[in-house]
C-alpha cells in the first residue's frame, strides 16, 4: 500500500491570508448551498460534542468558556471535514482537519485560531439578513461585543447597506473596543447604556452572547419589520430571548430544527409549548422552495446554532484557495 502525501498543515498567518482572500458574497454563496443541501438531506453530519458546558464540568479557565466539535460532509462529495472550536472570556482557538473521501487520508490541517468558525457563523447571519431583514433600516443593534459581532457586521456589509450600528456590553470598555475597530472600517458606531436603548427602532438585531437567561425581551422589539438573528445559543442552557418574544414571531428560521430544539434559542419556546416544532422552517427549506421566497412581514427570528455543513463548506473554499491547492 502506497503511502499517501502527509498533509498540509496551514499556520494562523497562512489561515488569515487564506480568510482575507475569500470574496465576502462566495462564502455567502457557500453557506446557502450548504444549508439547501442539508435541508435535503444531501448531508451527513455527526452528533456535537459540547465540552465545558452543562451537562458537564466548566472549563477551569473561564466559566463561559466550551468546545464544540463538530462533523459533517456532504454526500458524495470529495472532503469529510471535522472541526474543534474553543474559547471564552475574550479567547478562541480552535483548527480543522480536511480528509479525502476517496483516500480518507488527511488533505488539510488548518491552525485557523477559531477564525474560519467565526466566518462561517456570520455567513450565515448575512443570509439571514439578505433574506429576511427589512429592506430599509433605521439602524442595526448588536448585542453583545466580542470577536463574533466584529464578523457578523463584516460580513452584513455585503447584504446590507445600512451602516448605523447601536451596540450594548455588559462591560463598557468592550462595547468601546466594538465602536472604535468598526468604526475605523467604515461603521457609524455607537453604544448604548442599556439592551432597550440599543434595540429601540432597530430593523435588525443580532445577539451575540453565552447569556443563560434572556436579555432581549418583547417590549426592546420595535413593532412591524424586524430581523432578529440569534447566535448565542448553541448548547442546552443557553439563552438570550424570552421565549414570549420568540412566540410572538411571525416566522421562526432554524439553520437545523433539530439543534435549534435541542440547542438553540428555540429550545426554551419549544419546551414551554409556545412554540410548535412544526411551524419551524429550515433556512435551507426556504432557499430551495419553489415558490417565490416573499419575506413574510412583522417580526421574524433566525437560530443560528451553527452546522457541520458550514464547517465542510468552509474548509473546500478555504482548502480550494490555498496557494498550490489541487482540490
């Protein structure tokens, strides 16, 4: 038997130069094909692993802090890919591991730090926005400051062009961070004392927080068109909307009904029977429905809880732009 070629390992600089050349409106593109291929059933993707979080012990290091490990690879497709991103308290690491389906050799290590799950995750809440969020924005409240909300307002510029920005911390000198960095890449930012001040008007909010207690309740939600996109909750526990709010939706959008039942924010509404599972729809579901894709008005909430497909499809775009690639 002939061995096969060891494989690339990518270091964090090399990931970086490797994310700063993906075009925006392609990892987009991706993460749509993707979710349209999963809600097929085109998909095959392992049970997480949630490690630091209830039901099991905290991390020592900080007691927000988990790791997800999550598997996934499209059906005959050329990759399985498998995934492990960590952190807490302002810190993430995390890499991916790419193996040929046909060899299954490894083809790909990527010491991406966390940042390929980081780009991924606000793909997805750019479509969500490109689907969903008003066509007219007063402004966009982002709650919650740290790495993710930084992505998710980059990778909005693309969907969006609103560029007014409230966001809201619990810690002022993070929600300054927030301010200052994207507002020297183009933002009008500014921070609010409070989640009701921030959210007061907004057509789009994105919460983005380890909160395990709602912190975005239905009188913060303006009346008529709003998107809010859910990121923080994605592992039993978590949660930063009262489910009245959720219940009051007009449309609910999982990225997967299963995990968001299980995992997400809709797992609370769901479990105290406010929520039918059945009227939940895939986002997926709604991008490959034949019939025009009409944004429903009132309010509408997107889970994101985050899919192995996103990580499969993130590591072929990546893997595929890396200098000297054959895949």
């Amino acid at each position: 038997m002939t061995p096969s070629a060891p494989a690339r390992i990518f270091s964090f600089e090399e990931c970086l130069s490797i994310i700063a050349a993906l075009p925006h409106e392609i990892v987009i593109k991706a993460m749509a094909d993707g979710f349209a291929a999963f809600s097929k059933g085109d998909v095959s993707v392992a049970p997480i692993q949630t490690l630091g979080q209830p039901p099991l012990a905290n991390f020592v290091g900080h007691p927000d802090a988990q790791a997800c490990i999550k598997s996934a690879y499209v059906n005959g497709g050329a990759v399985f890919v498998s995934k492990v991103a960590s952190g807490g308290g302002g810190q993430n690491s995390g890499l991916v591991l790419v193996f040929s389906q046909i060899t299954f050799a490894p083809l790909a290590i990527f010491l991406d730090g966390g940042y390929l799950t980081e780009l991924r995750t606000a793909a997805a809440g750019a479509l969500a926005a490109k689907e969903f969020a008003p066509s007219s924005l007063s402004h966009i409240a982002v709650i919650g400051c740290g790495i993710q909300a930084r992505w998710q307002l980059r990778l909005l510029k693309s969907v969006v062009a609103c560029r007014k920005v409230v966001c809201y911390a619990r810690r002022p000198e993070q929600a300054a961070g927030l301010v200052d960095e994207l507002g020297r890449e183009g933002w009008e930012m500014s921070a609010a004392s409070s989640i009701a001040a921030a959210c007061d008007g907004a057509g789009l909010i994105i919460t983005v927080t380890p909160a395990r207690e709602p912190l975005l309740q239905r009188a913060f939600v303006a009346s008529g068109d709003v998107l809010i996109t859910a990121v923080g909750a994605d592992s039993p526990g978590k949660q930063e909307l009262d489910p009245a709010l959720v219940t009051s939706a007009r449309l609910c959008v999982a990225d997967s009904t299963a995990q968001c039942v299980e995992r997400g924010e809709l797992q609370h509404a769901v479990k105290s029977g406010g929520l039918d599972v059945a009227g939940i729809v895939e986002v997926g579901q709604w991008l490959a429905s034949s019939a025009a894709r009409a944004r429903p008005p009132g309010l509408i909430i997107f889970d994101s809880t985050g899919v192995a497909v996103q990580d499969a499809k993130i590591a072929e775009l990546a893997l595929k732009a890396a200098p000297g690639s054959a895949l």
